[in-house]
C-alpha cells in the first residue's frame, strides 16, 4: 500500500519536473526570437533615391577665376555738329512806294510794295543792307524778292538773326538766251582794275526793264583796309568799269560779271582778277 502511494508521488513529480522543463525551454525561445522589417530595396530604390536627394543639403561652391581679364577699348564719342538756327521775322513797309528787285541791288524789279504792306522776311544779304521777303500778291500769287533794309519795319528785331542768302544760297534768275560778255581784258593800275568787254547780245530797249535799267551787273569781293568786302555793281551802257582793290587782304580778290535783261541774266563769267 505505502509502495503504490510512493510511486504515485513519484510519477507526479516526473510530471510537474516534465512541464517544468518545457517552459523552460518556450522561455528562452521566446527571449531569443527577432523580427524581421520587410525590405522595400528593390521595390522603391527610385523612390527611396528621390527622396534622398530631397533631403541633401545644396552645397555652395566658390570659383575662383584665374588669367588676364578681358581689355575693352574705349571707343570716343562724337561731339555732335550744331546747326545754328535763325529766324523769319514779319517786316512792315513804311514808306509809300518800295521796289522789290530780283536781287540785293542794282537787279531787274520783280513787284512793289506799298506803305503798311506786311511781308515775311526770310533772310539777309552779306552786307545786312538788304532783306529776302516773300507776300501774296495782290493776285494771289506768292512772291520771293530783296528790298532794301531800311524802309522796312522789323519791329525791333535784329537783323543780325535772319541767315545770310546773298552771296550763295539765293540764285538770281538766269536767261539762257542772253550770252555772257565776251572778249573780256583785265589789267590793274595800283589799287585800281580796269575791266572792259564786248556786249554780246545788244539788246534794245524794249528788252531791257526800262531806259535806266543796267545792261551788266558786276559782283565783287574787293580789299578795302583789310577787309575783303562784297559790292554789287550796275553798269548802264558802258562796256567798262574801274573798280579800286587795295592790298592788304589775306584772301584773294574776285569778280562776276552778268549780262542783264528783262527776263534776269546770262550765266556768269568768272573774271581774271589781277591781284596786287
């Protein structure tokens, strides 16, 4: 009886001895065990690559240049030219009666011009003693002519702002059918040259303006005390004329001379001038 109570304890304990065991062992095996994360390497490389990228901070980078720089030359700026500008200025007539002539001087009369009569006035001669104008005729036509600086009103103006015309830009009216003088002789006396010539064309009276009107025109830049002055010069019927020409001018002098017409003039003839 006491032998089967004894092997009964003694199976009990080789059973609690046997559980005991095989927690033992569940335990450790529990304690030691690891988790693997599932790896995305292969699937989401490209993505994993992108956001890496995202992430890096940009880095700055300092160059330092080396060498020669580059020379540049400089290249002068021009100095603009100036045009000077000049006026046109209202003139009023007063005298009664003014001649308007077809240049400044002794030239062939193109209209008239009465006291009052208003008139642009465009320019001047070299010698400021005559004015280009133009007006409207009384037939409406407009008019370009030289009058004389005095019996105009500028308003007090100066005469000295309008643009030199005479000798140069204005052209007097030119007549192919009249000839130049010919056969032209030029010799000085001193300060004195003596022009004469032959009249080519003998034009009576009837193709002249009038009786008084001069048959030649002779324009000059003559020496006078040391200035070279310009002269216009109006010859009646003679085929010759003495004009005094001092020394003393730095540049040379020189003539014109024209046949005249009522209709203007010949072409001009380019004198010889004997110089002192």
């Amino acid at each position: 009886m006491a032998d089967k109570k004894t092997k009964n304890i003694l199976a009990g304990v080789s059973v609690l001895l046997v559980i005991a065991a095989f927690l033992f062992v569940f335990k450790l095996t529990s304690d030691n065990s690891v988790t693997t994360a599932p790896s995305f390497a292969d699937d989401n490389a490209e993505t994993a690559a992108i956001i890496g990228t995202a992430k890096t901070p940009t880095s700055t980078v300092s160059v330092t240049k080396t060498g020669t720089p580059p020379s540049f030359t400089e290249t002068p700026i021009p100095t603009p030219s100036i045009t000077p500008t000049f006026a046109i200025l209202t003139g009023r007539v007063n005298v009664d009666k003014l001649d308007c002539l077809s240049g400044p001087g002794p030239y062939v009369g193109l209209a008239d011009l009465f006291r009052n009569n208003r008139v642009n006035v465009l320019g001047r001669d070299v010698t400021d003693q005559w004015l280009l104008v133009n007006f409207e005729s009384s037939t409406g036509e407009a008019v370009t002519c030289w009058v004389e600086v005095k019996p105009v009103d500028l308003g007090g103006a100066e005469i000295a702002s309008l643009e030199i015309y005479y000798p140069g830009k204005y052209q007097i009216p030119l007549w192919q059918d009249y000839k130049p003088p010919e056969n032209i002789r030029i010799s000085r006396a001193e300060d004195f040259v003596n022009i004469l010539w032959d009249d080519s064309n003998r034009l009576e009276i009837s193709e002249r303006e009038n009786g008084r009107s001069p048959q030649f025109i002779i324009e000059a830049w003559v020496c006078k005390e040391g200035v070279l002055e310009f002269t216009v010069l109006g010859i009646l019927d003679n085929t010759n004329l003495i004009i005094e020409d001092q020394p003393g001018c730095t540049a040379p002098s020189s003539g014109l001379l024209y046949a005249a017409g009522k209709q203007g003039y010949s072409a001009a003839v380019d004198l010889d001038w004997p110089q002192p």
